[in-house]
C-alpha cells in the first residue's frame, strides 16, 4: 500500500512556512547579490551565536565542510584520519578528497567512534580524528577532546546530524554543519557551515570556498567554488528560530517509540548517558530487520536504513582497513523510522501500535 505516514517533513514544513520563506528569498534577492549577500552574513553571525563560536564559514554543502575543515586543518597527502566506520559516505570520502586516509573505527553502543577502538590505531602518521554525532547525539566532548590532545590530533566534529543537541557545533577545533533537505534545518537546496574559534583558520575557511581569493582580493592559492545561496542564507536563518519546537516534537515523538519498543525483541539505539538527542533520525535495533519493515510497510510507515554497511566496505575506498565487529552487526540490524516535527499524533500512534503489534 501507499505510505500514510510521510518520511520526510519537506511538503509539510512548506505547506505551512512556504510563503514567507518565499518572501524572504525575494527580498534577499532583489539585493541583486545572489551570493554572498547580506543574508549571509547575518546566517553565519546567527549560527556562530547559536554554537558558542566565534565564527561561521558559509558553504555550499555540508560536504564541502568536511574536507574544507581538513584542508583548513592542514590535513593531506600521506596524513591519516580516524572516522567511525558508520556514518554518511561524506564522512570518510572528504578524507580521500583532501588526499588523506581515512583509518576506519569501530563504534560504541551508540554507534559512535569507540575512543578504546581508535588508541590502537593510533599512528605517527595519524593527523586528525573526525568525530561523527551519529543520528542527532553528539560524542562525548570531553573525552574526545582529551585523546586529541593525548595524540596531538586535529579534532573535527561532524555536527551534521546534531545541530540543536548541547555542544553541538562547538567541539574540536573545527565543527562542520549540514543543510541538506532532510536536514532538520534544511535549505532550499543544499547548504554547509564550518564553525571554529580561531581566526587564521575561518581565513582559511573564506578562502576555500571561494577560489582561494585572500582579503586583498588576490587569488594566492588554490580554492573551490562553493557558496551559500543568498536566498538560501535567509531561509536558514528563519528556521532556526523555529528548531528549538520542531527538537521538542522530535522528541516526543521518539518517546513515544520508546515506550511502544518495550516488551519487544526491537529496541532503539538509544541516548548515551550525559548526551541530549534532537532525533536527526530515529534508529531501533532488531534481529529481524525485513520482517519488521515488511510489518510497518504493510501499514503504511516506509522505514530506511541508515546505513546498511560500514564505511571499508563501500568501493571507493578500495576495501581499507579490518572489519569492524560490532559496526558489522549494528549495520545488519539497524532501521530508522519516520521522525520529524509534522507527524500527527495519528500518524504517530499507527506507526507506535503497528510497532507494538510486530512484537
């Protein structure tokens, strides 16, 4: 049967703010600056603030931030970079962008970067350590920004998946955010930001994304072309005036999952001890991962997985790296639900009962 319950928030998020983002982005516009406008530079003061930075870089895509913060960082040829063998391909693929390599981690019981699992991967060779925020939590601060120091790495938080959750966007030396349309603060379009608190690095950071041209308006190194829309600056700059309600609901809606996966042979990853969750995505654990998507299609609740292998085993990376243990089964058993802050309570309770009722 067709879907009841819809994935993703785009339509209805439009449906209800469409015509004033529309109105935003004309005005933007009718600046005649289609980047680089005003929008933007009242977008990056309005992040930087909401992180607890002292600057945020604009870019095209959240992408474009990873491998800018590595390329900022220093991080290239010969270098490597510890990830966490699940994330989004752009976690690792931006290490081989920069000419790097990307040393693949096993993950915790959240499925984030295991600290214990990376000290034996430490190398004189080692540069960086990337640190994932996984599905809307973030790691563990402190910890992580300990063993950097311990190894005399650059510390790089992927914030992708957390803005919103506490210390989100202020971890590490370097914090890079995305804006793509499933993002719970989506551009029109595509969008990044790189956070940090160190002024020579956010030059770096400008210079990068716009074809290395320096404050002297000199094209002294090599860049990129990669720009937040004008338009686009606007649009994100009003949502996140609206996040902090649309985390909330998230968040009632995960408690709700919860309570209807008690009792059952199903049980949601679930929020480290000292770590809030703004629920990015919403990702159980089962034995049975087909028959249970089978269940809730059949009710119409699609499902998705996020992500069906750890990252050595996508080609691109040649195969790099031994098998991470517990990253192996999580990628077996994971399935995420529909979680955004447009649910209806009738949406929610089909997908809670038909959860229940799969048991």
């Amino acid at each position: 049967m067709n879907a009841a319950v819809p994935f993703f928030a785009a339509e209805r998020t439009w449906a209800e703010h469409g015509e004033r983002y529309a109105q935003l982005m004309a005005e933007a516009l009718a600046g005649g600056q289609a980047l680089q406008g005003p929008a933007v530079r009242a977008f990056e003061a309005a992040l930087a603030a909401r992180c607890g930075r002292a600057h945020a870089v604009a870019v095209g895509s959240g992408t474009d931030a990873l491998a800018f913060a590595l390329l900022a960082a220093g991080v290239g040829p010969g270098d490597e970079v510890l990830v966490p063998a699940i994330s989004f391909i752009a976690t690792a693929s931006c290490v081989l962008r920069v000419g790097a390599v990307p040393v693949f981690v096993d993950v915790d019981p959240w499925l984030r970067l295991d600290l214990d699992a990376a000290r034996a991967l430490v190398t004189p060779a080692t540069r960086a350590l990337l640190a994932v925020d996984l599905y809307g939590q973030t790691v563990d601060h402190v910890a992580f920004e300990r063993f950097a120091d311990e190894h005399g790495l650059t510390l790089v938080e992927d914030a992708a998946q957390a803005l919103g959750a506490t210390h989100a966007g202020a971890i590490g030396a370097l914090s890079c955010c995305s804006f793509d349309p499933t993002k719970t603060i989506a551009a029109p379009g595509s969008g990044g930001a790189v956070l940090c608190d160190d002024d020579a690095l956010a030059a770096a950071l400008r210079r990068l994304r716009w074809h290395g041209r320096d404050d002297a308006g000199r094209f002294a190194t090599l860049g990129h072309n990669s720009q937040l829309p004008t338009a686009a600056a606007a649009v994100l700059h009003a949502k996140l005036a609206s996040d902090a309600r649309w985390t909330e609901r998230r968040r009632a809606i995960a408690a709700a999952y919860d309570a209807a996966l008690a009792g059952t042979p199903h049980r949601p990853v679930g929020v480290a001890p000292g770590r809030d969750h703004v629920f990015h995505k919403y990702v159980l654990r089962t034995p049975d991962r087909t028959a249970l998507a089978a269940a809730l299609a059949a009710a119409g609740v699609p499902t998705r997985v996020h992500y069906d292998r750890p990252l050595y085993r996508e080609p691109v990376f040649g195969h790099r790296g031994r098998a991470c243990p517990a990253a192996e089964t999580a990628c077996r058993e994971v399935l995420s639900l529909p979680i955004h802050a447009y649910l209806t309570d009738a949406e929610v309770e089909l997908v809670t009962t038909t959860l229940a009722a799969a048991s």
